[in-house]
C-alpha cells in the first residue's frame, strides 16, 4: 500500500515531532532529507524496502544518508564465498547482508556514507543523482578532480573509486544507492572483501575490483558531516525544499509500521546464504599424515544455500569407503556453513569405531572441509 504524503503517515508524525506542522507540511510538499540514527545494517536496509514499498514518491522525492558499524553488502544476485572472506569476517564479527538490488559488494563502516535517492520510477536518473554529488564535492573543495563513470561510480583523480552505485526499479518507485568513500578502513576492505575459497564455479553477478581512496585522505577537512550536509544542501536546491535533515529511528514501529520484520528477514540465513545463485565447488587440498603427503579431492554442488551433491575421495588406505560415503550422504541437504557441518560431523563420529588413529584423520578432514565454507 502506497501512502500519501497528505495523510498522517509515519513522516508527518516524525517531523511534526522536530518541526512545527505548518513548516513541516512546506518541507514534505516537494520531498525531504532523512539520516538513520541506527548504525545496524538491517535495520537500514530495512528502511529502504519501507520506503520503496510503502511512500507514493509522486512529486516528493527522499534522500536517505545512512551509516553503518563494520558489515560487507552483496548484491541481491550474489554468491559470498566467491565476493568476500567469510571466515576472517566471523573472527572478526563482521556482519554480512544481502541487499535487493544488484550491483558488486561493499564494505560499509562508518567512515564510508551511504545514499539512497528515492523517485518513482519515471523519475529515475542516477547520473543526475551523481552529478548531484559533484556538484556537492565541488562545493566544498573545488580544487577535487572527481568524475563520474558510464558504470555510474565516481572516480578521484581519475582512477580512485569514492563511490559505487546500486539500484532497484520497482512497478512504480524506485531508489538508486550509492557509497561515499571518507574515512573508512582501507586495509579491513581489502583484506574482507578477497575471497580465499578456491574452485568456485557460479553464474553469480561478481563484483569488478578496483582501487579504491578515502576523500579524507586528500583533504582532512572532508569530514563524513561536511560531506552529508554539503550534499543534503545541493539536493535541497535542486528540488527547492528546506535543507533541514530529518533523524529517523529504523526501529520505531509507530513510525514505519511492520519495520522490524523487514529487519529480521534481512538476517535470516535463507536471505544471506538461501539466496545465493546456484554453484559448485571443485578443488583439492594436500594433507601431511605421518610423514605421507594425501591429496583429497571435493566436489560439491550447492543450491539455496544447501548441499545437493557431495562428492569428497580420500584415498582408501587413509579412510576406509563405508566411512568416506557416510560423510558423503550426511552433508547432503545440509546447510553450506561450518556450523552445520560440525554438529553433523561430531554425529558422525560417535558412530565410528573407536580407534585414535581413524578419529585423528576424521578430525583432519572434517578441518580442511570447513575451510572451504
């Protein structure tokens, strides 16, 4: 259901909140200017489905500046393990989503800005958005070499990327994103966003490597809020309404009804994983038992995020066949992560003679497998 901006909707009740309602309605009459005060990913993302889904944008659209804690973003028709490195990112407690719309995988912190420019369809341009950007960069520090692609990413000096763009076209509305590179951290995204699992085969969208920098890093005055408010100022201009930046809470369901279950969805193992575009994997690694180099070989099909063929050899003297088939029939139907695989696995195992020697190699390999989750 689209909701009008004349009805009581949950952004008049906001900004009746922050602004009289006479001035209110003069700002919501050709669109407004919104921040989250949330730094979670979901819930940000969350509030662009709310948006996309819910708002008639007719004449009135919303910029959305967002931030968020450590986290890595993948396109909707993504596959994790061939865009980023899974298990450094749980070492390290990293979050990973999935959005809706296309596009390659970011690394958002907060010293990276996120834009999200909401039209209806017709309206939808995201050159003119970037040009917007520009415009807004220039202002501050006209002295900044920044242009835009015919990939629609901005470039520093002509080969730095600052900023990468996204977007969903809905049946009537749409919203193109895009990252604005200040101060984040360049040896996290680099180290994150390289994936180590080999042997990948997918038809997954895969993102285009680039060189990135920090705008802070060419001039220190370029702080995140000198960046927000000279764009929020540009975009004002150009669709003559008042500058004033709106804070929204993504959690409030008295402002955007149904909110947190849009949230919860986006964390779901079956929208991250679930989602990904079917693959296999095909690979081998070497293991050194007893002074005796092994190769073992595994094959694995993956579909929605599962198991559906399963194909590890070992060779026979190491691990008897009876033993190498049940792990082969356990992982199918299981979930591709690590997780699942331990509990699976250390099942197993009870099952099997007990005899150190044959443990030790079960553990060994159960070791190399999850490796490659």
């Amino acid at each position: 259901m689209l909701i009008p901006f004349s009805m009581k909707n949950c952004f008049q009740l906001l900004c009746n909140r922050q602004v009289p309602a006479a001035g209110f309605k003069k700002t919501a009459k050709n669109g407004l200017i919104l921040q989250s005060v949330s730094n979670d990913v979901y819930q940000n993302l969350a509030v662009e489905d709310w948006i996309h889904d819910h708002i008639n944008l007719e004449g009135k659209p919303i910029l959305f500046f967002w931030r968020n804690s450590p986290s890595v973003v993948i396109g909707r028709h993504q596959n994790p393990w061939q865009e980023c490195n899974l298990n450094l990112m749980r070492e390290e407690g990293i979050k990973l989503a999935r959005r809706r719309s296309g596009g390659g995988t970011v690394y958002h912190d907060m010293g990276n800005i996120n834009l999200t420019f909401f039209t209806t369809k017709k309206k939808y341009d995201r050159m003119e958005n970037l040009k917007l950007i520009l415009r807004a960069l220039n202002a501050v520090q006209p002295q900044l070499d920044v242009q835009a692609t015919k990939r629609f990413d901005l470039l520093l000096d002509g080969q730095f990327k600052i900023s990468g763009t996204a977007s969903k076209i809905g049946r009537t509305t749409a919203y193109h994103h895009c990252t604005l590179l200040c101060s984040s951290d360049g040896t996290f995204l680099s180290s994150l966003l390289k994936s180590p699992y080999q042997g990948i085969r997918s038809n997954a969208t895969a993102s285009i490597p680039s060189l990135v920098k920090n705008l802070l890093e060419k001039d220190p005055t370029l702080t995140c809020e000198v960046l927000m408010n000279a764009v929020a100022t540009e975009y004002a201009a150009y669709h003559q309404i008042d500058h004033h930046i709106h804070p929204i809470n993504p959690t409030d369901e008295t402002l955007f009804p149904g909110i947190n279950s849009k949230a919860k969805e986006l964390q779901t193992w079956e929208w991250i994983y679930g989602k990904t575009p079917k693959f296999s994997i095909n690979t081998s690694f070497h293991v050194l038992y007893e002074q005796s180099h092994l190769e073992i070989k595994v094959f694995i099909d993956i579909k929605n995020g599962r198991i559906e063929i399963c194909n590890i050899e070992v060779p026979d003297h190491w691990l008897p066949l009876e033993i190498r088939d049940k792990l082969n029939s356990s992982l199918i139907g299981s979930k591709f992560c690590p997780t699942e695989t331990t509990m699976l696995t250390n099942i197993l195992l009870r099952t099997c003679p007990q005899d150190h020697k044959l443990h030790s190699k079960w553990n060994i390999l159960c070791e190399k497998i999850k490796g490659i989750m």
